[in-house]
C-alpha cells in the first residue's frame, strides 16, 4: 500500500509541474523553409507559436532567420510587405541588420526581443480576428561593410 501512496505522490508531482509549465512560453523544434538565397545570403522562414495561457497569449509567427554566407562582414536590410485580412498594411522597412562573417541571426517569438525577424500571423485562440493573408520580403540587400 505504501509504494501505491508513493507512485499516486509521483503522479500529482509530475502533473502539478506540468500544469505549471503551461503558463510559460513554449518552444518546439522549428522547420526552417528557404525564402531567398543567393552568394551573400540566405534567408529562411519557419511557423513559430507563443502559448502563454498565464498572460492569455496565443499567438502564431513567421520567423526570419538570415544567414551570411560570407567572409565579410555586412548590412543587412529587406521591406516587410504584409496583409492582414485580404487588406495591404503598411510596408514596414527595417533599419539594416549588421552581421559578422558567417553570422546567422534568427528571429524569435519572445515579446522581449526586437520585432524586425519575426511576423505575426494570428492569435490561435483569444479575440483578436487579425489574420496574415499574404507576406513578402523586398528590396533585400546586402552590402559588405568597409572599415
């Protein structure tokens, strides 16, 4: 009797913590697809969620992950061109991202990091009804910084 009382103790432990972790902002292994890749750079997008049901956030991403293929170090710079329900919003132009040689930058979805490499695409459970219907990235540019 007693080694069933310690295996019921076990269980409610191992539930309790993984309730617990429920709260916090999830992570799971991302799929990188290719979006732009040339002699300088390559730029990938991979689908990203943000779960955090203590704070009531649900929301799902595109990350941007860039990578210099160079020796060199360079500016990075491109235009987010995005539409959210069938209608264009404003094209969002990101100040140039510097990147050593064979630096890879990735995007990500904690609120505390800088917006530029990820795009919001909706929020999977909640009120907010804004949806990402059509995304590109132009006018990418890269240019090998001189010192």
């Amino acid at each position: 009797m007693k080694a069933k009382g310690n295996a019921l103790s076990c269980m409610l432990v191992f539930f309790m913590l993984a309730f617990q972790s429920l709260g916090q902002t999830t992570a799971t292994p991302l799929t990188w697809n290719s979006y732009f890749d040339d002699d300088e750079l390559r730029i990938e997008l991979a689908e990203a969620q943000r779960a955090d049901s203590a704070n009531g956030i649900f929301n799902n991403y595109l990350l941007i992950r860039i990578t210099n293929k160079t020796d060199s170090e360079v500016d990075v710079s491109f235009q987010k061109q995005l539409s959210y329900n069938m209608q264009p919003s404003a094209s969002d132009a990101m100040q140039p991202l510097r990147l050593q040689a064979h630096e890879i930058l990735t995007g990500s979805v904690d609120p505390a990091t800088d917006k530029t490499l990820r795009i919001f695409v909706n929020q999977y459970a909640g009120m907010n009804k804004k949806v990402l219907t059509g995304y590109s990235l132009t006018n990418i540019s890269s240019t090998t910084v001189i010192r």
